[in-house]
C-alpha cells in the first residue's frame, strides 16, 4: 500500500443552542456543522466479495478506502475528489489501518 491519495473524513456534529437543544432550519430539520480531517489514504477497488455482500444489502461499492486505524475516529463520510463525496457503510479494522468501504448516497448526489 502506497497510500498516495488524499481524502477527507468529514463527521457531521448537530448544532446546539444554548439549552443544549438541536438548532432545527427553517422546515424542522436539525442544523449541523461538518468536521472535516484530511488524510493520506490508498483507494482501491471493491473485492467481488465485498460487492456481491453490498448487493445483498442493497448497496453497490464506490471503493475501499484505506486509512490508518490512528487517523480514523468514527466519521462517516469521505471526500475522495472536489464536490465527490461518499458514505461509509461498513468498516474492516486491520490492525494498523482501517478499511472503508463506501457508496454514493442514494438521491443525493453531494453526499449530503
């Protein structure tokens, strides 16, 4: 692994008011705040297990991300490239690094 690649792990934090209440928009929504980390990763293809595993959940792999376990803190979206991001639905710990796999997030083509 070469890990060339530069990738974002953005985890999305609930704004809160001063009472400690979630900060709704304007149709009822909770407001949130992205917190964004930028790392060194190696992106790799989905393996045909993995991609046949997502299929029966109903999903199909974008990619693999690698990361380093010491990097990767619970965040559930990537930025892989500008405007490109992707949702995490499944992680693999191997010991030092963290595999990522992740998929476009149905109807919302900006991950969000």
């Amino acid at each position: 692994m070469y890990f060339s690649d530069r990738v974002k792990l953005i985890r999305r934090v609930t704004q809160l008011d001063e009472a400690g209440n979630p900060v709704l928009d304007d149709i009822g929504n909770p407001a949130y705040t992205d917190e964004s980390l930028e790392v060194w990763a190696d992106l790799q293809s989905p393996s045909r297990a993995e991609t046949a595993a997502a299929g029966a959940m109903g999903l199909k792999p974008s990619c693999t991300v690698v990361v380093h376990a010491s990097d990767y803190t619970g965040q559930t979206i990537v930025e892989v490239a500008a405007d490109k991001r992707l949702t995490v639905y499944r992680t693999f710990n191997r010991g030092e690094d963290v595999e990522l796999y992740v998929t476009e997030k149905a109807g919302d083509v900006r991950g969000k």
